[in-house]
C-alpha cells in the first residue's frame, strides 16, 4: 500500500504524529474503507486513534475523526478536549469540522486537501468563520504526498476492481 511513510528521527512532531494517522488509514484501507486515519494527542501523548468505518459499520457518521474524538473524549471522561490536537490524513468535511469545533480542539493539523467536501478551506472555511464562538488553529499539508498518494491508489484499484469482468463459477 502506498503512502508509508519512511521511520526517520528528524521528523517534526507534526509529521511523527501524521505518520500515525497514515497507519490508520492503512488500518481503513485493509477494511475496504477509504484509507483516512486520525490520531487525538494531548501535551504530546496520543489519547485516541481512529480510522474510517463508515462502510463496515452502517453508520454515516463514522469517520476517522468523529472515531477518535468519540474514544478520546470517553478516556478523558469529557465531550470537551482542550488542549488536544487531532491529525488527520485528509481536510476534515463539515460534519468532522463541527464536532472538533463542539470539542474545543485546540489544533487540527491535517495531510491532504479535500476539492470536494473539505471545511478548510477547500470548499468552505468553517474554522476562518469569526462569528463562531470557538477558533481552532489548522495547519494543512504536513506529509500531503504521502497521504494523497495513498487516496489516489485505493480509488485506482476501487476502479480497477469494478471493470474486471466477473468470473463465472465452475461447479
């Protein structure tokens, strides 16, 4: 699978901590799911991992993101998070950007845009509106290579897969 990234001590915290949302998405990809990965950290310790499982789980709501704030917030025993940070492998979309609004995250830091549904700027800027009562610093871009590469190689062999001619089964 594309998109690991290489072990290198000279990493910035930001793309160590990236790099384990990139395993996340791995995590989603090995389940059928659109390989997007998410890592909760707060004061430098990681607090709460989550992957994709929308499909798996029948559950709309499902994403990497909602996955870690939900197991986060329940060991902090708190639905606020400050001072937490969430790395995300793809521009969070409005449902995502809410809820990490609504927790009071102090930081989202993700890989990849999202032209289609990102909330940060991509499509629209949920974290830039000054009316909302809470502002949550984002940084986007940190390992963007790595994270866009692996999307475009899970929706190539998606695509690949549904223009291979079934096989008939012999009885």
């Amino acid at each position: 699978m594309p998109g690991a990234a290489a072990p290198d001590a000279d990493l910035t915290p930001d793309e160590r901590f990236m790099t384990l949302a990139l395993a996340q998405a791995r995590l989603a990809w090995e389940r059928g799911e659109v390989p997007v990965g998410a890592v909760l950290v707060k004061d430098g310790q990681v607090i709460a991992t989550g992957f994709n499982q929308p499909i798996g789980g029948h559950d709309p709501t499902a994403h990497a993101e909602i996955v870690a704030l939900r197991a986060g917030a329940e060991k902090l025993g708190n639905y606020r998070l400050p001072g937490c940070e969430l790395y995300v492998t793809l521009e969070p979309c409005i449902m995502c950007s809410g809820a990490m609004m609504h927790a009071r995250l102090a930081r989202v830091v993700y890989a990849a845009t999202d032209p289609k549904t990102g909330a940060c700027g991509s499509v629209l800027n949920l974290f830039g509106e000054e009316k909302l009562n809470h502002h949550t610093e984002v940084v986007g871009g940190v390992l963007a290579g790595e994270a866009s590469l692996m999307l475009k190689a899970f929706f190539a062999e998606r695509r690949a897969a549904a223009r291979k001619p079934v096989q008939p089964k012999d009885d």
